[in-house]
C-alpha cells in the first residue's frame, strides 16, 4: 500500500493514494500532530489497517477515535476499572519466587480499589484510553497507570508483564506473550537472570516497545476537548 500523512482541513490524516485510512468503525485516521500521524502511518504500512492486529501507536489512534472521543468518559472509566477484581498488578501469584520477583520489578501494591477509580478520573483522555488499553492486552490496567503518569523504568516494568519471563520462574504465569520474541535474547539473556544491560534490553525485548508507545502516545496534546 501507498501509505503516507497528507494535510486535510487542519488535520493530518493517514492516506492510502488519495483515500483516507479508516478505523474499523469507518473514522478517518487523523491527528494533529504531525510526528505522531508520522508513525501511525509507518504502523499502518507495515502491519495493515486491523487495529488489532498488534499494539501500535496506530491501535491507540484508532481506539482513541473511535471510542475515546464519542464514548461518555463515565463508561470509559468504568470499563477500565471493571478489571480490578483480576488485574495482575494487584493479584499476585502465588509462586514465592514469583511474588519475590515482582516486587523487585513492580514494587509492593500502593492502592485500593477506590483510589484507582480516583486516580482514573484525574488521567487525560489519552492516558486513560491507554490505561484501559493495558488491561486489555496486558491484563493489568494499574500497570498501565503506573506506565503513562510516572517515570517508572519501563525495563522492570516489561519483564514483570511478560509471560515468558514468568514461565522461566517456574508454572504458568497468565501473562501476556509478546509476538517477534527474540527467543535466543529472552531465554539466553533475559530469563536467564538479572538484566545488566538496559539499553539492549530495550532495542531486543518485544515488550518494551509496547510500554514506550503507550507512554510517548500520551504525552501528546488532546486531539478534542472533551467535557467530562
């Protein structure tokens, strides 16, 4: 496909020849940041135009349009909140040598139910569609939180989200399982003990790059203003 950013009414929208992408739910692909339309339609050209077809900057966009913006923000937040009684972060495994190290990881747990619906109703939108994102796909929509409003290492945070880390400690984990593993790095490196090398762990773990799409996604200005 012919994929590029073209200009269009004050927006930039994603263009295949002289179409616009669409979401599933028929919404042009647009934004009004250039950088960030940049690489949703690098997303798009790569990996076609299923938003779920892989987490991408292209998924957040496309969810974002077609849900975030339309959607009440009541039911947007309830949604994300009705992951609590299974949200990883929260539930801990039962395995020792899991509950040991995920708190090195992740930390101890620093929140109730009720404060997470309050920190939920203090996030933008972009960083509450990117939290309900994390608990769809990560099973976890507090590790999401932790992802978009704080500077936590995204190596730990990765490595205590993957389900083949998890597995390499014993059981099965629940957890999810990046597709374009790099199986010889994560058995060999990653699963084998202790990450020293932070930087290659960011450019060979095909987690990380999910959690630093959701940060930097978030990190730009609202497309709408939305009324709560």
């Amino acid at each position: 496909m012919d994929i590029q950013a073209k200009r269009l009414e004050g927006w930039w929208v994603v263009a295949s020849g002289d179409d616009p992408v669409r979401t599933p739910a028929g919404t042009p692909v647009v934004s009004h940041h250039r950088e960030l339309i940049d690489e949703v339609a690098a997303d798009v050209a790569r990996y076609g135009a299923d938003p779920t077809a892989k987490t991408t900057m292209y998924s957040l966009q496309a969810s974002y349009l077609d849900f975030g913006i339309p959607v009440r923000r009541e039911a947007l937040e309830e949604n994300t909140a009705s992951i609590w009684p299974d949200d990883l972060f929260i539930h801990r495994p039962a395995s020792p040598a899991q509950q040991a190290a995920l708190l090195g990881l992740w930390g101890g747990v620093d929140l109730d139910r009720a404060a997470f619906r309050e920190a939920l109703r203090k996030l933008t939108l972009r960083q509450l569609m990117a939290t309900m994102m994390a608990g769809n796909v990560l099973r976890t929509a507090v590790l999401g939180l932790r992802v978009v409003t704080t500077g936590a290492d995204l190596v730990l945070l990765a490595r205590g989200a993957c389900g083949r880390y998890f597995t390499s400690l014993g059981g099965a984990s629940g957890r999810h399982e990046p597709t374009d593993m790099d199986d010889a790095y994560c058995s060999g490196i990653c699963c084998a003990g202790e990450v020293n090398d932070p930087e290659g762990f960011r450019q060979r773990c095909a987690l990380h790059p999910l959690l630093d799409r959701m940060r930097r996604w978030c990190a730009f200005p609202e497309e709408v203003e939305k009324r709560a």
